[in-house]
C-alpha cells in the first residue's frame, strides 16, 4: 500500500490535453485561445474557461466555437498564446503581465482554415479540429470559471492519423499535446487497451 502526505497544490492540472479553441469576436474576427480544462462525452465535449476571458465573452454572445487539438510538436506556439488575451482592456484578474494581442493566430505562427459549419476558423496544422457549438454556458460553483457544453457538429482528422478505410483515430499514430502540473508532454508508449476498444492491436 502506497502512503501519502496531504497538500495543497496551487493547481490541480494532474495531466490533460491541450485544446485550442476558436470563438468569434464582436468584430467577425477570430479569437484563438489555449486551454487544458476539456474532456469529451460521446458527442459533447465539456470546456472550463476562465470567467472573463475573450473566449467566455464570445461563447456567451455567440455559440460558434472549433475545438483543435494539438500534437505535442506544437508546444511551442500554443506557449505564445499564454501570456496574451484578446480581451481589450486587459481584466484586472489576469496574471501580471499579461498583454493584449488581436492576431492570435499570428502570435502563434498557426494557419486560420475555413469551418464548414461554423464560423470561426480550425488551426490547420492540428490533427485533430472539432467543428461545434455551446449548447449551455454557465458559471462553476465558484463563480470564478465558465462551463460550457459544446456539441461536436463535425471532426476533421490528419489522415495519417485515421485508421485506413475507417471512422477511428489510431491511437498508435495520434498523440496529443499533455498539460501536466504546469509543463508539456506527449504519450509514452503504449501499455495496453480496453475490452471496448474498436482498435485492438
């Protein structure tokens, strides 16, 4: 039996993927934001955002949002969007630092690709984007984040990264971008599967 010690982390991002998620800003304009508070169930996938945010601003007004996950090559880019918010004036509530940028996605060095169902653009170089909207939006417990239900209307796929001639995502071939305690990672190797798994190796 393992023993334990009781404390209090400043956070608790015990190991998460990293979504980059894009909403429409009151000008038409895209808004690009990093996160790592998603999880998805079947079609529905599950966003925390922080309170007052562009991301929560837009989802509020207009329920449009792509949802693109980064492998974990792209480290780096989604690292360019930390410290910047879309949000003008900058909120009082944001780190030190923080600062006002427009051009998200020139900031990253990512590539805006036209939606087929929704407004705002995917990030071409992610390999997996999920075209949705945000079918309930509200405050957490706290009053501190926003959660949003967003319904999954559509997911485009890297072939490489489909098994041939089918629906699935190849799990040996997908890896995504793993937000642990405050530092970046990828998968290791594979340790097994489920009994529900529709791609047994």
């Amino acid at each position: 039996m393992t023993s334990t010690v009781a404390i209090r982390p400043s956070i608790l991002y015990f190991g998460t993927p990293v979504v980059l998620l894009t909403t429409e800003n009151d000008d038409g304009t895209p808004n690009l934001a990093p996160m790592s508070s998603a999880w998805a169930l079947g079609r529905t996938v599950v966003l925390g955002l922080g309170e007052d945010g562009q991301s929560g601003y837009n989802l509020r007004r207009r329920p449009d949002l792509v949802i693109s996950v980064p492998g974990p090559h792209l480290w780096r880019q989604v690292e360019r969007l930390a410290g910047v918010t879309g949000r003008f004036p900058v909120p009082e509530s944001k780190p030190a630092g923080f600062r006002f940028v427009a051009d998200k996605f020139g900031r990253a060095g990512l590539t805006p690709r036209e939606s087929d169902i929704v407004r705002p653009p995917r990030v071409a170089e992610c390999g997996l984007q999920f075209e949705a909207r945000a079918a309930r939006v509200g405050s957490d417990a706290t009053k501190d984040f926003l959660i949003v239900e967003a319904e999954v209307l559509k997911v485009h796929a890297d072939p490489a990264v489909v098994v041939p001639g089918t629906d699935h995502v190849d799990p040996e071939a997908w890896s995504p971008l793993i937000y642990n305690f405050r530092h970046y990672f990828g998968l290791g190797p594979e340790l097994g599967f489920t009994y529900r798994s529709e791609t047994p190796h």
